[in-house]
C-alpha cells in the first residue's frame, strides 16, 4: 500500500497513512523499537481527542508559526518518527517560516542520523544540520546533548515534535522559546513549552504552514499579539478536557 | 537489563518490564511491528488507568477464573506479544484452571508460530497447540480463521488476550464464553467478550491464577454465583470512569 491508494475523505486516513509511513520507516532503518512504541501511544491518545485538531490546537499551532516568522534563528529538530511521518510536510514548514532542519535522535546513532538525513534529501530538503555534533544542550548525557553548534545550540525558537521530557526541560533551560507536538497534554514536554501543540504531526505540521503562509505579511505588531495572546495553560486545559470528554469507539 | 534488575517495588514496575519484555520479543522474532504499536497503545491506556488494577477488574479476573475451573474445554489463546510479555505466567494459569495453550496469530506465519512455540517451551510449557492448523473460526478470511480443531475450535470457554474485534466477534458468533484482557474499554474486543478484564496483562494473568488457586476447592455453585452476578457492562463503565477521571501525568 502506498500512501496515495488511501482515499484523503477516508474518515481514518491520518491513522491509515500515519501506520504506513511509521512501518516504512522501520524498513528504511529510520524509526525505532522505541518509536514503534511511542507511536502506539500517540494513536490512543488522538483516538481519546477523536483524531481532530482541536481550536485550542489550531490556536497553537497559529502562535507557533507567529514565533516561527518572528524569529532570528528558528530550528526544527527531526528524529525518526518525524522523518518518517512527516518528511516533505516538514521540509515545506522549513521553507516557509525559513528555519534549519536539524537531525536530532534520543538514541543517536550516525547509521540512523545518515538514514534520515538520506530520507530528508530524498524529500527535497537541501541543507541538513545535525551530523557534525559540535555542540551541545548542557544538563544531558554526552549521546543525549549533543547538537549542531550553528543549529540548536544557537537556535532562538526550536521546534521539538514528539520531543521527550528531559531534553524538553533542558532546552528550555538554555532560554529556548520551544514549541513541542506531542498528542499526551500529560507529558512533560508540552508542559514545558512555550507552545504546546497538542495534535497528530500529520495534522500539526501542515497546518504551522498555512498559518505561517497566511500570516507572511503580518506586522511585528501583529506577530506580536498573536505570541503575546497564547496561553499554553489553557491549550493543555482543553486537551486534557477533550480526552475525558471524548467518546470512547474501536480504534481498529 | 534483564527483568531481576528492575526492583518490584519501582513505582512503575510492571511498565519497565513490560518494555523490556516487549523489546527482546522483537530480537526473538516473537512480537511484530503491529504488536510494538499496539503495546505502545496499551502503555497510553495502562497511564491513564493510573497502571494498577481497578476493583472491577479484579472482579472480572475473579469471574474469568470461575469460568476457566467451571469449563469442559478452556483453551488460552497466545499472540506474539502474550509471550513475549506474560509466557511463565500464561503457562502457570493454563496448569491451575486445566486450559491448554494454543498459539493463534493474526499475522500467521509457520516462523513466527514455531518462534512462539519454541519460546513457550523454554519457559516450561509441554503441549502447545495452534501449528497444525486443521480447524477453523467461521467468517474470517482464511488466515485468520485457522486455528486447531482440538483446541480453540473446540473450546467452550477461551481467553484472549489483546485479540482484535473481528476475531473477538467472532469466536462469540461461535458460542464460546470468551475472556478478553484489554486496555481500553472502548475496543470491540472487550465489548464482545463475556468477560471483559481492562487490565495489563501483565497484571492480570497473574491476578486470574492466584483467584484459580483461591477457588479450586469452591463447589459448583459457588462458582457459578461467581460467574453469574458479574456485570461486563459495569465493569466496562468503571475503567472508563477512571480513565475519564484520572490524573494526567507524565508517561515517561
């Protein structure tokens, strides 16, 4: 099955292609055991939102391109599940808001770096940061800190989708604005950033960029009001009020 | 790590092991891709249940027990993950009710099933159905329908654990009393079974042995009181008030 025999108005496709694509990483040595299991987890929680971007999660996603526009050195970091779930909707946020996309895995290994680095080229990206690993988040273990000295470290605004709790706390000690996608408003990630977009990676990119394309010729002013108006409390709120709210159906 | 290195008082034990057990089931050849996924969204259901066992769940193991001491026939049902996460425990609770073992696969395939066998046996198990695959579950596609015609074709009580909704309906099409351990209340699979058990199987395969055990003197109609004031409706609701009512807290 490719991605392109699943009909767009199927009711599930987000869940079908999200499948897909996560088992075509695995083959392509670009998602691990870890990220099988991480993306089992995300399926529930967005089968307990109703597999919807909720306004609250629009609103995010809205203040993150804000940022995104705003910002002087914008970052958006890339691990296996991302590169394999969402390689070309990425590689557009990147053009349009003009950020650098960066390689960067819990569990680093150069084959996988490569891997996904291979599978972003093969995308249409051009310039990869992440593989030279000159730099460093300080508060982690060596393989866990190490970045790009010219990307994260000097990043002002990153984007962390599905990023994991210590590396999200320590980011944000570096005074990082952080924008993180996670479908749990429970972890520690979202409850760290700045801006918690608490949706699918598969809805939440693509829909940064047309937010950030809608908002290309907004004032500093306007782009101001939109970061200034956000409240990340609130989006986590109405997450976690959906999930309770939620109908329970069969997820198969 | 091996298990033995995870102290059994960790507050998050049996996640620990269930991740560990999971992950040497793929180096085995036992656990799949969809079953790393679908152990990914128990781990998000066993979160918000608060990963313990709820009063109505212990009610439902009690009530599978009386079932399994009261069958002719009882056959336990065991995928890849099943033995990758719970083989000596399957194997102990098939001894004390009498229930054989049969290995049954959504994605069969003659290595996976020996894999399993194999894997089964070196934990202790002597006779393993399921391979020879003469009998069959009327209304799936052929694949998914070949079981043993001296073991689940012929069972009156079986128990499934994390089986998907078709098959789960239709074993119940064929008249079986079917025990269902599951995560989430709102899957097919619980909602068909006689006795739905919303609990990790990791919890809750141990559970039923040790009320086996409590109850292998009970009498006839001791048991049967047993099976017949157990509410599957109600026991349902209760996981999903909990879930509904839970703490939201970080997963990692």
């Amino acid at each position: 099955m490719i991605d392109s025999e699943i009909p767009r108005d199927h009711p599930r496709y987000a869940s079908l292609v999200t499948r897909h694509r996560i088992e075509a990483g695995v083959e392509r040595g670009i998602t691990s055991k870890q990220g099988l299991i991480a993306q089992g987890r995300g399926e529930a929680f967005d089968y307990l939102l109703g597999e919807r971007t909720l306004p609250s999660a629009d609103a995010a996603a809205r203040a993150a391109a804000a940022h995104l526009l705003s910002a002087n050195r914008p970052v958006i970091s890339v691990n296996g599940n991302v590169a394999a779930l969402v390689p070309e909707e990425t590689i557009a946020l990147a053009g349009v808001v003009g950020a650098d996309l960066e390689v960067n895995l819990f569990n680093r290994t150069e084959e996988r770096m490569e891997a996904i680095a291979d599978h972003l080229h093969a995308h249409g990206a051009t310039e990869i940061k992440g593989l030279t690993g000159d730099g460093e988040i300080p508060g982690l273990a060596h393989a866990r800190g190490t970045v790009d000295a010219d990307g994260i470290e000097s990043a002002d605004v990153v984007v962390v989708p599905l990023e994991d709790g210590d590396r999200a706390e320590a980011l944000a000690a570096m005074g990082k604005t952080e924008i993180v996608i996670d479908l749990n408003p429970g972890s520690r990630s979202p409850r760290t950033a700045d801006v918690p977009i608490i949706d699918n990676v598969l809805r939440a990119v693509p829909n940064m960029t047309a937010h950030a394309r809608e908002l290309a010729d907004a004032s500093p002013a306007e782009l101001q009001a939109i970061r200034e108006t956000f409240d990340p409390e609130a989006t986590l709120a109405a997450a976690e009020r959906a999930i309770r709210e939620g109908e329970f159906a069969d997820e198969e």
